[in-house]
C-alpha cells in the first residue's frame, strides 16, 4: 500500500465522523420527505414506498413556488445592494488616508454586535412610514443595509493584499483611476468578492425575523416565512411536505457552493501566504 493511499484512507476515517454528523440532518429530512403520510411518525427509517409525489404536492399545497421567488429576488438583489456599496467604500478605506478613517472602522465593527431583533420595531416603523409594509423591496433594501457593514470589513481585508504597484503600473500606462479599478483591481478581487457574496446571499436567504415582520400576505413570503407558516398554529402538521418543502429549500444554496466552489477555495486561501 502506498503512502499516498495510507494518508487518504486515514484522512478519510477522520473526517468521516464530521461528515455523518453534517449529513445526518439532511438524511433524516430527505427519508421523512419520501415517506408515506401515514410512516410519518413511525419509528422507521425506511418508508414501505418512496413517495415522490409529496414533493409535487408540496409545490401546489404550500404556494412553494412565489416564496422560491421570493427568497430568490431577495437574496440576489440584498446581496448586489451590498457589493455595489461595499465595494467602493472598502476600496477607499484600504487605498486612501482621510480624517476618522478609524472611527468608521470601529463603527463598522461595532455594527456587527447588533442583532436586527434590537433593531427591529424602529425598522418596522420606518417601513410603515414609507409605505412599504408588505412589500418584498422593503426587505430586500433591510438586508442589504445589513450586510454592507460585513461585507465592507470582509473586502477591506481582502483588498489589502492585493498589491498597490499594479494600479501604478496602469496609471503610468495612461488609465485612469476608475479604470484601473474595473481593468486591474477588481479582476484581482473577483475571489474575494465571491465569497463575501456567498455569505451575504446565505444570510439574506436564511434571515427570518425581519421577513416575518415586514411580510404580511401569502404572497410576499420568502421560503423561512413560508415553511414556517406549514407549522404555526397547525393542528395537525404535515411532516412530509414540511420536510420536503426544507429540503428544496436548501438545493439553491448548495448550488451556489457548487458553481462558486473554486472562488471560494482562493478567496478563503487570500491573506493567508502574501
């Protein structure tokens, strides 16, 4: 046996307990999915039939498909908000020198100690007082409010290690600073701001609270909202097209991971070796 091999097989068996404990969840959520409604509650782990058709089901029974859309158009749009503020703004803070360049770092980082709920009665407010109450862009507008203060402090220290000399470079070659930031820079960054749109996206897709603050019909829900709502106050719950319903609910996000994968594998990897 190899020494390749050997090292494999061991780092399989040590990693394999995490892996069962990942997956786990998700294994028990997929099983009560294809259940019967009657094998529900019983003690089994495999159904007598797969029953795919509590997936379908569940598309029309629980109105899956506008909060889908929801979750989506809240999410994408939340996290471009962010970016196309976040970005300059950490550019400038990594780039230039000006006065309270400290205390917005500090403002920044002490942002991110407040949980929306403090916060989420004077949203509520001022939502109302605009006139969005019930209105999925008032939610999309929170949540990117949200995550610029994150996003800014992520990219910040990303664009840190991106040396300065390259811009010069451009700069000495005639291009302008704006240009040099869209032809030189941001190519540079692209990993970085990929994972930092991971997060912001993930946050944006699972955030509840405010969602079941500002939405009010049916119609507006997003996906944490809707599955929700197949629970509360139900006295009899549907398990499996609850189950389902989660279960579909996660395959955007692990389609993100699996379409940015390689982005994020080299933006974690920045600032590691300068």
């Amino acid at each position: 046996m190899s020494a390749k091999l050997k090292r494999t097989i061991v780092a399989w068996a040590v990693l394999s307990p995490l892996i069962v404990l990942i997956l786990f969840p998700f294994a028990v959520m997929f099983i009560t999915a294809i259940k019967p409604q009657q094998e529900v509650l019983r003690p089994t782990w495999w159904p007598s039939r797969i029953a795919w058709q509590n997936f379908i089901d569940m598309w029309s029974v629980t109105n899956f498909g506008p909060a889908l859309w929801n979750s989506v158009y809240v999410a994408v749009l939340s996290t471009l908000l962010a970016l196309v503020v976040s970005i300059p703004a950490a550019y400038a803070l990594n780039r230039y020198r000006f006065a309270g360049q400290g205390f917005f770092r500090q403002f920044l980082l002490v942002s991110q100690m407040l949980s929306p709920m403090v916060l989420v009665i004077g949203l509520f407010r001022l939502v109302v007082w605009l006139g969005l109450l019930d209105n999925v862009n008032s939610v999309v507008f929170v949540y990117g409010a949200f995550a610029v203060a994150f996003t800014v402090l992520m990219l910040q220290s990303y664009f840190a290690t991106i040396p300065r000399d390259l811009e010069e470079a451009a700069w000495v070659e005639g291009a302008s600073a704006w240009k040099a930031l869209i032809r030189v820079f941001l190519p540079l960054a692209l990993p970085a701001i990929t994972v930092t749109a991971i997060f912001a996206f993930i946050n944006s897709w699972n955030e509840f609270v405010i969602a079941l603050t500002m939405l009010r019909r049916q119609e507006s829900y997003t996906l944490p909202i809707q599955i929700f709502s197949l629970v509360a106050g139900r006295y009899t719950v549907e398990w499996h097209h609850v189950m389902a319903a989660t279960f579909v609910a996660t395959i955007p996000v692990a389609i993100v991971f699996a379409w940015l994968q390689r982005y994020l594998v080299r933006g974690l990897a920045i600032g590691a070796v300068k």
